[in-house]
C-alpha cells in the first residue's frame, strides 16, 4: 500500500492525472489480458481432472467434472480487445509503457530473489 501511495504520489507532483490514469489502465488490462490467456490455457487442457477435498479427510481428494466451461469465442474476444488497448496505450504513452515494463522486471526479480527464502 505504501508502494501504491508512492507512485501515485510521484505521479501526481511530478506528472499529470493523465499519465496516471494511462499507467493505471495499461496495467490493469494487462492483467486482464494474462487473466483471460491463462482462461484459455485452463481450457484448451480441460483434458485434467479437476480435484476437490473431501469434507472428511483433508488429504483426500476426488475428480469431478469442471463446474463452468464458457464458450471459447468470449475469453478470445476479450483478449484481442484488452491487448489491443495496452497496444494502444503504450503507442500513445511510451514512457508509461516502459515504466510499467520496469515494475513488472523489478517484480519478477523481488519474486525469484525472495522465492528460495521462502523454500528454507
């Protein structure tokens, strides 16, 4: 939450409401657009079985049929129009894109720096 406070504070002494609100929607429907491939990747291998725990026995498990399959054509949709709005966000505000690129960098190496700490 104090990561958040900070860029938003930055944003706003040093830059515009617009970059803000460019930056917030870039990153946003970059999740949306992972979100929806990872949908699509869960579907295409609906060949596995899905597990639920027992209420008896925490150890056990069983298989039983995915509860929800959606039509393929919508999670396809979504994913054209959300990648096709960071395109254009990233074409309209390059600076944005690339400072969004640089948290997701610094992320990915917090997570994979962190990662064995926690295996201990």
């Amino acid at each position: 939450m104090i990561f958040n406070a900070s860029i938003t504070g930055i944003y706003i002494l040093f830059g515009s409401f617009r970059g803000l609100v460019t930056f917030k929607g870039i990153s946003e429907y970059s999740v949306y657009a992972l979100t929806c491939l990872s949908a699509l990747i869960s579907h295409k291998s609906s060949d596995i079985e899905f597990s639920t725990l027992l209420a008896d026995d925490a150890q056990a498990q069983t298989s039983t049929e995915q509860p929800y399959k959606t039509f393929v054509a919508n999670p396809i949709i979504f994913l054209v129009v959300s990648t096709a709005l960071v395109v254009r966000g990233i074409i309209s505000e390059p600076w944005i894109g690339l400072g969004l690129a640089s948290v997701v960098v610094v992320g990915r190496i917090a997570y994979y720096w962190k990662k064995p700490l926690a295996a201990e």
